[in-house]
C-alpha cells in the first residue's frame, strides 16, 4: 500500500517553498501525495492563489477555508477555531499516514493541532528558528513540539528544536527548501519579469514586502508611512511592492499600499501574488529587496541581492553581511537603502556564505527520511532532556544542581 503524505498549505509564498517536496512526493510510486489547501489560498483578496497550485498540476484533495474577512486579533483567534475543525475533517476524510507542515503561522498551528489529537505523525520543516517581533515565533516553537519529525535549514535550528526536548535522532539538517528554486527551477530573464510586472525593465527597481509585526504595538500604518517617505528619495526605481499577509493590520497595511500605487501609477505596482518563478525572478534582478519578510533574509543573500530589514518583525534570525537592519524611520530607512545600493558596501556585503547557506536541494533530503521513517513507532514521543552540563554556564544558572 502507498505511504499518504499530506502537505498542508495556507499562503502563496509557503507553497513555493513546499513546491519540489510536493513534485517529488507526487513522483515517486510508493508515495501518494495529498495537497490540503487553506486560509490565503482560498482568498480572493489574496489572489486565490489555489488556482495557482492546480495550474502547477497538482491535485487539491481538500479545500479548508478560514473564513479570513477580518484581521482583527479575536478574529483570527476564531478563523484558526474553523480552521482547525475543517483540517480535522480533511484529515478524517484523507486519512493520511504523515502530514508535512512548514513554518509558523495560526493555520500551521491548527492542522498540527488537529493531527495531534487525531494521532496523525506530523513532519515539520523550518522549525528552531526566531522572530521576535512576530506571534508567529511562538506559534513556530508550538507546531515543534506538536509535531514527530522535524527538517531543519541549520546546525543552530537543529539544536535549538533538541534544546526544546526533541529528539536528536528525529532532527534533520536539510537546508532551506526555497533555496531549491534557484537551482531546480527556470526563472524568466529580467524584461520577461518587467513585462509582467508592469514596468519598464531599463529602470532599476526594488522589491518591497511589508508584513505586521504581530507582536509590536504600534499601529502597522505608521511604519508603512516611514516607509514610503523614505522611498520618496529614489524617484528613479520603480517600486515593485507585494501584498502583506493575512496577520492582524494586514488589511490595513495593503489598503494604504494599494492608495499609494493609484496616486504613484507607472512608478509604482503592488501584486497580490507573483507565483513562485516570477517572485524569485523578481528578487534577483531587484536592485534591493525592502521591508520584513524572511525571504529578504533567507532566499535574498542566496541571489547575491542586497536586503534592507525594517523594524523587528525578523529579530532573532541569523544574518548574512548582505543585510542591512534599520528601524521605521524614515531617514534610517533612506539611509540604509543608500548603503545597500553603495556598489563598495555591496562588494564588501556579497561576500561570503550566507548563514541559511546555498541551494542544497532539500526536498531530495526530506522526501528521503519521509519515505523510510518508522509510522509505527514515530507517534511515541520522548522528552529529550539535555545534560546539566549544558546549563552551567548560563547566566544566573545555579550551581547547588543537586538541590533542583
């Protein structure tokens, strides 16, 4: 009989990461590959991007909607309640043998909740990771702990999902899997991609993505405005601006990108989704990427392109020399945005490996361990507890450990 591997996804830019795991799951004939599409996806506003993963060739097996009409905290505390009921129908209906889950958002969280309780063995990619200025950081460490097996993009995350009680024999190094794209994919040159943005491919241009720091407590508007005055000083780029999430102040924050592209046209766009080829595209022939999603920290050194991180939203994660942090101000914003353009700062930036690494194509690396683990055994989950030792050193540990 086949293995059922169920790969759940909710956003656009998380199925392009999932993208060659799930081809190489549908490939293999001991395999049966299942596709739960949720949340974002099954959003117009959002770009319904589930037309998308049909149009990759994929079979979507279950469609969960969240019912995402708010942003509000309370209602995205309630849409992660529906989502978690229809993931448990999904899965009731499917019965899959593991679930693949990537990352950290509240729909990640329910489908790791409803597998839970149903004794359903999750695989969880990207875990041991930070961002501190992000909910998303404690739901991340909560899918770890709900989930059996784990992928990896670092020795550092490797030891910080066992530092939560993992087991080690159950952590792998695998790299980040969006990093594959670059090398398993046929990205589209840059008047292709201008054509299809709508821009003139002679003018250099930056891609922008503005996410909610969930976990800041100012309003989200406010640190778009710094923004948008700081990119009133490159009146020769155009503007190449993504859609922000469906996180709380998310609506609000596309709303004022949305006026501002209206007010701006033929300098400006904003895109609700580029699929996987053109965003990557994008990035890599975008004179600087701006603004504070992972992908500006993960994918952009990997294209030897320039980030400037603003805000906190990324705090916590490991950074290559390429990245250039700066608060919400807008002349911090400028400035930084100089530097990264500075062809001297960005010889001297480019150097080097980045902390996520090359591509090293990950998706071979998981499928691997997906297709040999144990199911029968995989649902009994011991604590991994580390050796005293290990807290020696910590500041303010204490000594008398006989006592504790």
């Amino acid at each position: 009989m086949r293995r059922r591997i169920c790969v759940v996804t909710g956003t656009r830019a998380e199925y392009g990461l999932l993208y060659w795991l799930m081809r190489g799951i549908g490939e293999e004939p001991d395999l049966q590959l299942q596709v739960v599409a949720t949340a974002m996806h099954l959003e117009p506003a959002f770009g319904h991007t589930v037309d998308l993963i049909r149009a990759d060739g994929f079979t979507v097996d279950a469609e969960v909607p969240m019912q995402l009409s708010s942003d509000l905290t309370v209602d995205i505390a309630r849409s992660t309640g529906l989502g978690l009921t229809g993931l448990a129908d999904a899965f009731d209906r499917l019965r899959p043998d593991i679930i693949v889950l990537l990352g950290d958002r509240f729909e990640t969280l329910a489908a790791a909740a409803a597998a839970t309780l149903m004794r359903l063995p999750v695989a969880h990619i990207h875990g041991g990771e930070i961002s501190e200025g992000a909910v998303d950081d404690a739901l991340r460490h909560a899918i770890t702990k709900l989930a059996h097996l784990h992928f990896v993009a670092t020795d550092e995350f490797r030891r910080r999902v066992i530092q939560l009680g993992e087991a080690p024999e159950r952590v792998f190094v695998v790299g980040a899997p969006g990093l594959d794209n670059f090398v398993c994919m046929e990205l589209p040159d840059r008047e292709t991609v201008a054509h299809h943005i709508g821009i003139d491919s002679e003018r250099p241009f930056f891609l922008i993505t503005y996410h909610p720091a969930t976990l800041c407590d100012t309003d989200p508007v406010r640190g778009v405005e710094e923004l948008l005055s700081a990119l009133a000083y490159f009146p020769e780029v155009s503007l190449v601006f993504t859609s922000a999430n469906a996180d709380s102040g998310g609506r609000a924050i596309n709303e004022r990108l949305d006026r501002f592209v209206r007010e701006h046209a033929g300098h400006a766009v904003l895109v609700s989704s580029l699929g996987q080829a053109f965003y990557l595209a994008a990035l890599r022939e975008a004179d600087v990427v701006i603004g504070n999603s992972s992908s500006g920290i993960i994918e952009a050194p990997a294209a030897n392109v320039p980030t400037v991180n603003v805000g906190t939203r990324q705090k916590g994660r490991p950074r290559a020399a390429s990245i250039i942090d700066c608060d919400e101000r807008r002349d911090a914003s400028a400035a930084a945005i100089r530097r990264a353009r500075d062809p001297a700062t960005q010889s001297a930036m480019l150097r080097g490996n980045p902390p996520y690494g090359r591509p090293r194509n990950a998706a071979s690396a998981m499928l691997a361990e997906l297709r040999k683990v144990d199911l029968e055994a995989i649902l009994r989950k011991r604590f991994h507890d580390l050796p005293l030792s290990a807290f020696a050193t910590a500041p303010g540990a204490r000594r008398d450990y006989a006592r504790v």
